[in-house]
C-alpha cells in the first residue's frame, strides 16, 4: 500500500508568498484536441504537463500531428491536418488520462485507418463502453484484447472525417449515455465539429454537465457552434475548426484549498490567475476570501 507523508507547517519564514496558479488540466487537454482538428497552427500557452496532460500529448504525436512543446514557457504549438490522421496504422497508450482515452477514442472512431489503444491498468477497470456502443453505430469496429468495452483494443474508424467537404455529408444522428462519465459526450461532440455534415447527439442520463459547458464554449472558441436544448445537441454544417492562439485557464478549484492559508498563518499569500471564461464562478469565492485578506489578483488575456 502507497503511503504518502505530510510534514507540519509550524513555521513560515517568508512574509510574503505569490503563487502562479498552473493550467487547467481539463481545458488544456481539450485545447490539445480542438488544436489537433483544427487546420493549420495553433498556439497554446499556459499548458499544464501533469501526467494525464503529458500522455495526452504523446499520444497526439504519435498520431503524426507536428507538435513543438516549450515547457519552460508552457507553451505548445500544434500543426492540426483538419480532422486528418497522419498516422493510419500508430498504437498509442493513454495511461490513467480519462479524456485522452474518451476522446482520442472517439477521434479514431470517427477517422480513417486501424489504432491500437491501451490504457493503465486503473485506466482498464473503468468504463467506456456507452462511448464506444456509440461510435460502433456510426461504424467504426473495436477488437478488444481482453474484456468487452475496455482497453486494450484495436479501433478501425469509420472514416467519417475524411477531407471530401465539398460532397453532401449524411446527417449523423445518435445516442449516448452517460450516466458513468460526461467525457463520453464531450468526446463526441469535439470530435463531430470535424464533421462536415451535421450531427445530432441525444443525451440518455446526466453526470457534470459543468463540463459539457466547458466543451460546448471551447469549440464555439475554435470556430464550431453548438446548439442544445433538453439534452439534444446539434452541430449544423460548418466549416470545421480554425487554428488560433489559445490561452489555457488554470485549474483555480485546485487552487482555492490553499487560499484560507493565510487566515490562519502569519503571512500574506497572493495568488495570480489569468481568467477569460471558464473560472468566472470562481468570483464568487474570491469575493468571499477577501473578507478573510486574501488577495486574488486575476490578469485578462486578449488572445483567447
């Protein structure tokens, strides 16, 4: 069993402390896709390299999409093929990253060209089969290795996402249920904004739909508007996503359990946080902290 040590803050010598609050981990993962399935370069600053987020990248790479990775600066800039797989035949491992699996998934389903996908032994254990009983209706094909909807599998996509815009596209219409994860629905919808037809997506179930709203603003960032309403989603013919400079919001949920600190402790912490439109609900905690003397200063970013 993995035992993890926790050492006693008695003393703090510093009066003052200011903290950059990282990237978050949920949007930069999305920002990677969205960035992969747009043509042309795109520009990511403020990157977060967790673990999830460096296998996500690997496995982008491994799909042939040109990447220059800055992590000093925690920049990313990714050369998107417009829906395109470079690599027909790549075998890539998601390790424990729930959205590199769901969504690369779904990406492979829709595409041209046969991939092996594996996972983390945890990353095995957990589900995705409502996502993946979705893309065999689209028409892509799962060989699984060893129990039915989990990795390791082979996935022969449909080739939907073929660069043919000019030719009419079949209306795609399907069901997911996601009850188990709301990754399977973002997982379809970014991956559908590829599509040159239109899609429909009809929603069984419910699970953090907070998250769903962070995919929906994100692709309408990257060009692709969505519309919704009583758990149906729709993607109208569109031109497809468009590569641009993109700045990743942190993960200030992750921060604000040490924001109280300095209530308790005799120094000042000042946190910095760049925020455009995905942590605005935050500004009802900082306005809540400040009671306490905590200071929050939020910096706006014009390029997203």
């Amino acid at each position: 069993m993995e035992e993890y040590r926790v050492k006693k803050v008695n003393e703090i010598k510093q009066t003052s402390i200011t903290v950059h609050v990282p990237g978050s981990k949920s949007i930069t993962n999305r920002a990677l896709l969205l960035a992969a399935l747009a043509k042309g370069e795109s520009a990511l600053s403020g990157v977060l390299f967790s673990d999830d987020s460096r296998h996500f990248l690997d496995c982008v790479q491994k799909l042939g999409i040109e990447t220059k990775v800055e992590e000093d600066n925690c920049n990313v800039t990714v050369n998107g093929h417009g829906g395109q797989v470079p690599a027909k035949d790549a075998a890539i491992y998601v390790g424990s990253a729930g959205t590199a699996a769901r969504f690369l998934a779904a990406f492979l389903g829709l595409s041209e060209g046969s991939h092996y996908m594996d996972a983390s032994a945890q990353m095995r254990k957990r589900p995705m089969g409502p996502l993946l009983k979705t893309l065999t209706g689209i028409g892509a094909s799962f060989l699984f290795e060893g129990q039915d909807g989990h990795f390791p599998f082979e996935v022969t996509g449909a080739g939907l996402l073929i660069d043919d815009s000019d030719n009419e596209k079949k209306r795609i219409d399907v069901s997911v249920n996601i009850n188990d994860s709301s990754q399977f629905l973002s997982a379809l919808l970014i991956s559908l904004g590829a599509y040159a037809g239109e899609s429909v997506i009809r929603v069984e179930g419910t699970h953090g739909m907070a998250y769903i709203d962070m995919t929906v603003r994100m692709m309408e960032q990257f060009g692709i508007k969505v519309q919704s309403e009583n758990g149906v989603y729709k993607i109208a013919k569109q031109g497809g996503y468009q590569a641009k400079k993109y700045d990743i919001e942190p993960d200030v949920s992750a921060a604000c359990y040490f924001m109280p600190w300095q209530h308790f402790l005799a120094y000042q912490l000042q946190f910095l946080v760049c925020m455009k439109n995905h942590c605005r609900e935050m500004l009802n905690l900082f306005i809540f902290l400040k009671k306490w003397a905590v200071s929050v200063k939020i910096h706006q970013r014009e390029s997203v």
